[in-house]
C-alpha cells in the first residue's frame, strides 16, 4: 500500500492549544527554527553535542530540567503537570515547580546546570 505524502507527511500543530502566560503567542514554525538553532549550536560541540542527543534527546528544555531535577525527576514532575492540567485543571504542582527555578527566586539548582555546561 502506498499513501501520497499529504496524508503521511500530515502534523497536526503542536502549540495549538499553547498559551503562553504572558499574552504572547508562538507556532510550531517558531519552534522549529528555536530547535534547529538549538542543533546548530550544539553540533559545535562535538562530543558534549553526541552527549546531548543522547541523554537529552537534543532537548534544551529536557537538558535544563534534568540537571535541575535529576532526569527521572524531570520526567515525573512532567507526566505530573500534564495530568493535573488535563484532568482537574489544577496548576499547584507547574506553580509549585515554576517558583523553585532561580530565576523565579526559588533554589540555586542552577549550580548543576552551570557544572554541565563548564565541563560540557
């Protein structure tokens, strides 16, 4: 069986149901080109760029929060926040974990992200 590559080729947009909190929108087109600047920028690197596809799927987002959580931690407090919103709409747990990142003045977990990207 074969499909023509509209049908195959076929996305349905990421952020459409995103909204960011304070007012200002993005698309999938300005994600994507954030993401290939990401890859980039990284290839630059050589083995810290191999260690980055590897352990952070080339996630930055992914990256950033498992050195602030430990990677299972990331991935938990995810699969956490999604759950809430999708089901209760309760936000507790995303404010709870938006206040501990430093520059919304919670714990200075940036440490471990500094030591990675100083050794990395």
């Amino acid at each position: 069986m074969s499909l023509p590559r509209e049908v195959v080729g076929f996305q349905v947009d990421y952020c459409q149901q995103v909204e960011i909190e304070d007012g200002g929108s993005i698309d999938d087109r300005e994600l994507i080109e954030m993401s290939d600047r990401v890859e980039s920028l990284s290839e630059e690197f050589g083995d810290s760029h191999q260690a980055f596809n590897q352990n952070y799927f080339a996630d930055l987002s992914f990256l950033i929060s498992g050195l602030m959580f430990g990677i299972n931690g990331a991935v938990q407090k995810k699969f956490t926040v999604v759950r809430d919103l999708v089901t209760r709409k309760d936000r507790s747990e995303l404010d709870r974990t938006l206040n501990e990142l430093p520059d919304r003045g919670g714990p200075q977990n940036s440490d471990s992200v500094l030591r990675w990207t100083a050794t990395h």
